[in-house]
C-alpha cells in the first residue's frame, strides 16, 4: 500500500477559486472519511487524487511520487463511484476482470484474481450474472471487486453507499471496513453522512467551502470540535449551539436565561451542548433550564424531545423513554464537563 499526501491544494474554475489550500496526510494502511455538506469540495478533491480533475496549485503525492502529472492509470488506485459504473452487457466476472483484460494480464492471472475477489465479497454464486440481475448491495460488492482485482496501493471511494437502502447501508459499511482491514489498504472514503464516517474511519477530515475545517480521529472531533461548524456537523443530533453574552460568570442566553459559564471569557460566546449531556432534573434544580416541550419523537432506542425556552428551541436525546408529550414542562440540566464554548466572530473553540 502506499501514503497519500495533499499538500497546499489549490482548485479554480476560470475566476472561481473552489479549492484553498488543503493539506493533509493519509497515512500507508489508513481509513480516512472526507465529510462535509454538498459543495465543500470533497468529491473534487478525490477527483484530484484520482486524477480525473488537474489541479490548479500545490502537490499531490502518491508513495512519495508526486502525480500532478501522472496519467489516471499510472496512478496505482482503483476508485469506486457511487452509481457503480458496471458495463450492462457484461456478467460480473467480465465486469470485474476488465481492467485487466485491458492491461493485456494473462487470462490465467485474470481467472485467479477474479475468483479470490468473488470469494472475498461473496460473488461465487453470482460470477455469470448481469447487473440488471444484481441487487443494490450486490452490484456494489462487484464494484468493489472491479477495484480490489487491481490490487491498487490506494482505493478510492465516492459516497458508494448513498443508493442503498438504510438497512443495507449499515450491513455495507461493515463490509467496506472489513475489507480495508483485511487487505489493510490505504482508503480515502469520500460522503456526506457523518455516521458513515465515524463508525468507518480511522481519521475524519472536515471540510467546509473547499477548507480543511478539522482533521483528527471520530471521538476526537466529537468530543473536542475546533469550532462551532464542526461541532454543529458532527454528531446525530446536532449539538444545540445557543448564542449569548458572558459575564460575572454566567452565560446569558436571554434577559430571565442563564447557564453557569463553563470556562474564562467575556462578552458575546456561542455555547454547545449536546442533547444526550442534558438530564431531566426537578424543578428548582441549580442550573435547570426551564422548558417547554414543542415535540417528542421515539425511535425506540431513544426519545428526542425538542423544546422552548424562553424563546429559544433547545434539542435534548434521552435514552430511558420519559413519558413526555408536547405542551409539558420540564427541567434540563446540562453536564457541567460537557460543555462547549467558541468565539463568536471566529466560532474556534474557547474551552
């Protein structure tokens, strides 16, 4: 396998400046997600190290080769797309041996790959099939196959998963990541569902507007955010991001709401929490927030409760299925080691 290195990437499209600066590693072995929402650039810059899009400034390097100006197919990688690519008139042993068939490799050679690879994702049975006889699931293990046939030092992935159903998601995520481990690969794994990539990924990199936001392993940016963006995007349901004033100690989210300030600052702060550290708690409590509840959503393994609080929405996640119902009134306190707090003007973190 190989490293994969990023260093000051720069993309433009005439006048428009998409891509500013970005720099990372990807370490030799290492699983690392790409995430952020549409547009920030993520699937652009696999495209980059595909070299499928040129770049317009600083280096991409492969095994310590820099290919800004290597040809796709010299790249050593094998990428896999998020609408499969799989030729229709083609069985799935075609589908999955055709590169190699290109690369003029033995017929033998093509045969023994193929099979450890069908073997590998449970494609034995399927080998003589068309696509339009596959299923979602299945037409997405022969794309990877297609890839892990080449044995590439890189393998790419293009939000594969987004076509499938929730249930096979989460069946293909394990395998994906089963996967990695087994060929222990260098992976790039491009989406946008960040549960994808904290369950799948070694390492995360948070993108905003072609930014590197934060890069770091899945609890370290849950559990310490760089700022208000990735701590809004991180997490399922999002962190509450309530803005106030600190003074005397205290946060002032409203005239008659306040919570204890939970580290050093005056003036104007935004201060996180996230739903599952809040706690029911009587009313009178020190530092309960008084709520009123808007809406109760259960998903059976957890109760979502949204409510008002003084005028601002509050999200808290309870896993013990309170009975709740809109119109009540609850307490809440926030775990005191919990909390979150950034600047308001550059939204980095304080605390």
């Amino acid at each position: 396998m190989a490293q994969v290195s990023l260093n000051n990437i720069i993309k433009s499209y005439g006048s428009s400046q998409v891509m500013h600066g970005v720099t990372f590693d990807v370490a030799d072995g290492e699983f690392v997600a790409l995430v952020g929402p549409s547009g920030c650039g993520k699937s652009t810059l696999l495209r980059m190290v595909a070299g499928l899009e040129d770049i317009s400034g600083g280096t991409i390097s492969i095994a310590n080769r820099i290919v800004n100006d290597v040809e796709p197919k010299e790249r050593d990688l094998a990428m896999v797309f998020q609408n499969y690519a799989l030729y229709p008139h083609m069985t799935v042993r075609q589908n999955m041996g055709f590169s190699l068939k290109l690369r003029n490799a033995p017929k033998t050679e093509i045969e023994t790959r193929v099979a450890e690879a069908a073997g590998i994702l449970g494609l034995k049975d399927y080998l003589d099939r068309l696509p339009k006889q596959l299923s979602g699931g299945q037409r997405q293990r022969v794309a990877m196959g297609r890839a892990i046939v080449r044995q590439p030092a890189v393998f790419l992935f293009d939000e594969p998963l987004s076509n499938l159903d929730a249930a096979l998601r989460v069946q293909m995520r394990a395998e994906i990541r089963a996967l990695h481990d087994r060929l222990q690969s260098t992976s790039i794994f491009v989406t946008h569902d960040q549960v994808e990539a904290m369950t799948m990924a070694d390492r995360i990199i948070v993108l905003r507007s072609g930014r590197l936001e934060q890069a770091g392993a899945p609890l370290e940016l849950y559990d310490r955010p760089a700022n208000a963006f990735v701590a809004g995007f991180i997490g399922s349901p999002a962190m509450n991001l309530l803005r106030g004033q600190a003074v005397d100690g205290m946060i002032k989210l409203t005239p008659k709401l306040s919570v204890p300030l939970p580290a050093a600052a005056d003036g104007p702060v935004i201060w996180g929490i996230r739903p599952e550290h809040l706690s029911l708690v009587p009313a009178g409590s020190e530092g309960a927030l008084r709520v009123r509840v808007t809406a109760v959503e259960s998903t059976g393994h957890a109760t979502f409760v949204m409510g008002d609080m003084d005028g601002i929405m509050i999200t808290a996640l309870f896993t013990d299925r309170p009975p709740l119902s809109k119109g009540d009134q609850i307490y809440l306190k926030a775990s005191p080691e919990k909390q979150h707090l950034f600047d308001t003007t550059t939204e980095v973190r304080i605390n």
